[in-house]
C-alpha cells in the first residue's frame, strides 16, 4: 500500500540534505563484472541458477522456436539454457568483457549458431530483430533492487517484446522482518566506543548509515515479515522502483530487537508449475543472503507487541545504482504502554 504525497515529501526534504555526502560506484560496475570471480560465485549459487534452469528447461514447449533476449548475459549460462529447451535464437546482451568468454563457451558447447551476444549498454545496442519473444535475465541485486539492473529490463521489455511475449521471471515480492542480533550489532556497533583506548564512537554513525549483507539465522527473526513492495514486470514501470510504503510487525516471541532484515523472492509465473527464488532466511542459502539494517534503539518486547511504521527507497541521484533508504519505526509494548519509543533512521545501499 503506497503512503500518502505529504509522508512522501516530507521523505524527499529530510533526503535532499543527505544526497550530497553519496559516494558513487557507477565506475566501477562493468568492469566488475569482467572478473570470472563474481561468475562463479553465481554459478554455484545452486538455488539461483537451478531455478533459472529448472523454468527454461522443464518448460521447452515453451521456448521451442521461439526468439529469446537474455538480457545481462554475463557467461551465457541462462542462454544455453534456452538453446537446450529449443530456443530459434537467442540474442544476450552484455556490457562487460566477460561476454568474449561467453563466445568461446557458447563455441564449445556447439551453440554458437543459436546464441549471437552483443556487447554494450541495452539502451545503447541494435538488436537484428524488431522484437522478441521471450526476455530472461537474472537482474536481482542485494536487497532486490540494488544495482538498478531492472532498469534495463523494463527498457527491453518497452522496446523488443512482442505483444504478449514472456519474461522470466514476471514477478518479484520484498519483505521486511525484525531480528533479535545482540552479538553481531555489539561487535559492529559497539566495538567504535573503545578502539585500542581511544574513543571511536563517532564512526558507529556511519557504519550504522551502511546496511550489512550478511546470513541471518532463522532463528533469530523474531516478528512475523511483511511485505513492502510488490512488483509485475509485466506491467511495472521505472517510478514504481522509487517506493514509500508502511509496514507493521509483529512479535512471535518474547525478545529483544536489534535489527530489522529484508529479503525478496521471484516468481516464474509463466510456467506451467510456477518456479519460486526465495532469498528468505528460512530458505535454502544464495549468494544474496539478507540485507540488515541496525536501529539505534534497542527494543525489548513481549509476544504480540507490534512494531510499525514507515520505509522509503529511492534511487542516489549521484548514482541511480545505489539506493538510499529510510525506515521509520514507532513501538509501544504492551508491558510499557506509556513509553514509545520511535525513531527514523538513513541508509545508504552502495
């Protein structure tokens, strides 16, 4: 549920202030992904690339003469994929010198007259067809949208897909939850206060400003999830990335809170069982892990307290790669109901 115009410009003021102190990436985005390293981490990532295989190959009849755009190709994996489910052709585009890699294992594999990769920006590249029939990519960064690679996908989508073609996956779901996390926060928050003898404390502001990227046990959620923003790529649009919208959870246990996480899962809904890539904590493992974001406060609540309030993303306007984030939360617990505790806090995704 989107919030109303006046939270979001107030979102936007308190922003403005911030956006000058963004540290960029954007120079360094495309070379990282001419290193074969990050590849290979994707690659055996088996829940990712199993479940891009299992929806191309367990549906061919869906791929069989059809024209395909793997968009961020990377080494071609998601285009042999095609290729093997009967794909006519398959277009991949690539911007990153790995797609040279990508030609000789395509060769090896008997495939290079099926798959033909184009390297350069999406927005930037001829195609030499009108349109095609079916877009995959594997676009999903940290905490779903980081890395605005879906960007580019809805921009293939606006110019090449033919009516009624196909995009794997179509949809996409982000949660957010609570944590109980006394240790780690310790260890990363608190270690600035006494840093050899010397106060460092000032640095814990900074470090909290940055979420962590990191595995949450699944014990450790504490609260139910509730999901934050929900999307079709059927039929979203580029704003639609740039979302306000309120949460509210509630605690399943007696605990403390330290921290709230985030997650996302995809969905192959095109197929004819849908195919789920979940990022969940109470899932199988990816390279994705979970995103946290420390609160300054630390809440101590009783089963059935519930925490709410609001979480705002949008892209840096120094660079639309990283996003900055604020969450806002109000918490009374019923065994302290004349103390609220509520505070607002900024993050930066880079």
């Amino acid at each position: 549920m989107p919030c109303d115009e006046e939270t979001k410009a107030a979102f936007t003021k308190e922003w403005q202030a911030l956006e000058h102190e963004n540290l960029s990436s954007a120079d360094y985005y495309f070379n990282s992904y001419a290193h074969f390293g990050i590849h290979e981490e994707m690659l055996k990532d088996t829940v990712r690339t199993g479940c891009y295989q299992r929806a191309i190959c367990q549906n061919s009849h869906l791929f069989l003469g059809k024209v395909v755009l793997d968009v961020g190709s990377g080494t071609g994996i998601l285009s042999l994929f095609a290729a093997r489910a009967g794909a006519a052709h398959v277009y991949g585009i690539e911007c990153s010198e790995i797609v040279h890699t990508a030609r000789k294992i395509v060769a090896a594999n008997g495939y290079d007259d099926t798959i033909q990769f184009i390297q350069g920006k999406a927005e930037d590249v001829e195609l030499p067809v009108p349109q095609v029939d079916i877009i995959i990519s594997e676009w999903m960064g940290y905490f779903l949208l980081y890395e605005s690679m879906l960007d580019t996908v809805l921009y293939c989508r606006d110019r090449w897909l033919a009516p009624g073609g196909m995009i794997f996956p179509d949809k996409s779901a982000l949660y957010l939850a609570a944590i109980e996390d006394a240790d780690y926060k310790e260890e990363k928050i608190g270690y600035w206060k006494n840093v050899y003898g010397f106060n460092f404390e000032c640095v814990s502001k900074c470090v909290m400003e940055d979420p962590l990227v990191d595995t949450v046990d699944e014990n450790a959620v504490a609260t139910t999830a509730c999901c934050i923003l929900k999307l079709d790529l059927k039929t979203c649009t580029k704003e639609d990335l740039d979302f306000c919208a309120p949460y509210q959870l509630t605690l399943r246990r007696k605990d403390f809170v330290h921290a709230f996480i985030a997650w996302f899962d995809v969905c192959f809904c095109d197929c004819h069982k849908p195919v789920v890539l979940s990022t969940s904590p109470h899932a199988r493992y990816t390279h994705w892990k979970q995103t946290v974001f420390y609160m300054q406060d630390v809440l101590v609540a009783e089963a059935g307290d519930k925490i709410e309030g609001m979480i705002a993303v949008k892209k840096s306007k120094k660079n639309p790669r990283d996003l900055d984030i604020k969450l806002s939360y109000n918490f009374r617990s019923k065994n302290a109901p004349r103390k609220l505790v509520s505070n607002t806090q900024f993050y930066r995704l880079r």
